[in-house]
C-alpha cells in the first residue's frame, strides 16, 4: 500500500481544504487551532484585518507567514490567510513524514511531491477553464501555487480571470496573487493582462512565476510549470492526476 493516496475534504466555516497525502491523518484540529489564532488577533488587533502591512506580533507561525507576506507585497496579513493555511498544514504534514501531500484551500495550494502531478485550471468564463493545466514536476520541498481572480472563493478587485503565482512559499503565491491582481485592470483584455504583469515585475525577487488570464488572452513572467491540455472538468486545486 506504499503508494496509496488518501483524499479528504475538510470544511470549517470559510476554510475549505481539499487534501490528498499519503498519509491519512486528520488535520481538523489543526486548522481550528489556526483558525482560532488567527480570529484572536484579529480581535486583539483590528489593524490585522486591513489592507496594510502590519508588524510582527506574535512567535505563532501562521501569523508570522501571513505579516511577512503581507509586507512583502504590501498588502494586509489577511491577503495571505488561505495560502497560509494551506502551508501549515503542509508542514505539518511533512512533520509526520509525508512524501506526497497536496493541501488546497479554495484555489491556494502548498504541496509536496516525490511524483508528477497535473494541476488544473479554472479561470471564470475563459475558455482556459477547464482545458489547460499545469504539469509540476516532483517537488521534494514545500512549493506554493496560488490565485486571485474575480471569479471563485479567492476574490480580487481586479478584472483578471485568473492571477495564479508560483513560489516556494504558499503564504507568499497567495498575498502576491492578491496584490498583482488588484492592478488587473483596463479597457480591454490585452491591457488588464498587461498592467498585471507589468505590476508583477516589482516582485520578481518572491516569486519563480506568474500566470494572468483574462478572456483569451493568456500572458506569463518568469519560470511557470509546462502547460498541458486537459480533459477533466476541474479547475486549480481539484484536479490531481498523477503520473
């Protein structure tokens, strides 16, 4: 049974964790007591909802990945929140000896590989959706593939249907998704791609790669995984094919 692979799907108020690990173990403990760190804070320090950087308040993991995400993008720590959940239950995960864990949290992934995988995606009425994916390599450390788009549970105020980074960290895909997103606008699709993208060059230093969709237009900066068709109906964060 070496290379059997458990699937759960946990959801706990706004947390929705799609997993696949080779190890089966629950992690709704886990993502409570993280929920609960974070919910504290916040009632402690309403400024840790907003939308600026904040300093480091606390030794607790989850609330250090989302304060150095957020200042590195220069966004709130809650631009970060589902990414970082995704990246604590990924360490802990690895803690237990996992050598293959995919952790999605609505669209934000932290994943570990000693496989090849393919990764779809979704990216609202885009004829991309659905079609292409991404084929991510074995990653033996931790790696982040997150998105923002003005479609699905990871919201934007931008106009792309999909801004998806790739980095070693998910905490930091996911507050660099919001903030490159957020500068996805303009008159037509063409110039949304292009504002996102040129925004995305001020952040070269986080990540490996950034992917923006907007209608048919498709533009990327930096290293992305390879692209491949799909035939599933699945979108980033549910569809897992193995290799």
């Amino acid at each position: 049974m070496e290379n059997r692979i458990y699937s759960k799907n946990i959801n706990i108020e706004s947390t929705h964790i799609s997993l696949k690990s080779d190890i089966n173990i629950d992690l709704t403990q886990l993502i409570k007591k993280e929920r609960r760190i974070i919910q504290n804070t916040i009632n402690s320090n309403p400024l840790f909802a907003g939308y600026k950087p904040v300093p480091i308040i606390s030794d607790e993991t989850i609330l250090k990945l989302m304060t150095v995400a957020g200042e590195i993008s220069d966004t709130g720590p809650m631009s970060s929140v589902a990414g970082s959940i995704s990246e604590v239950c990924l360490n802990y995960l690895i803690s237990k000896g996992s050598r293959f864990s995919i952790v999605e949290n609505g669209g934000d992934i932290a994943l570990k590989t000693n496989r090849k995988v393919v990764i779809g995606v979704y990216a609202g009425d885009s004829s991309f959706s659905y079609n292409i994916g991404f084929k991510i390599k074995p990653r033996p450390h931790g790696y982040g593939i997150c998105t923002s788009s003005s479609a699905g549970p990871s919201k934007s105020f931008g106009k792309t249907d999909a801004t998806i980074v790739f980095s070693r960290q998910s905490s930091i895909s996911d507050s660099l998704a919001t903030c490159i997103g957020n500068y996805g606008v303009g008159d037509c699709d063409d110039d949304i791609v292009h504002n996102a993208l040129t925004h995305a060059e001020d952040y070269h230093d986080y990540y490996d790669g950034v992917m923006v969709i907007k209608g048919e237009i498709l533009g990327k900066t930096g290293h992305i995984p390879s692209l491949v068709k799909t035939s599933s109906k699945s979108y980033l964060g549910e569809l897992f094919e193995i290799e």
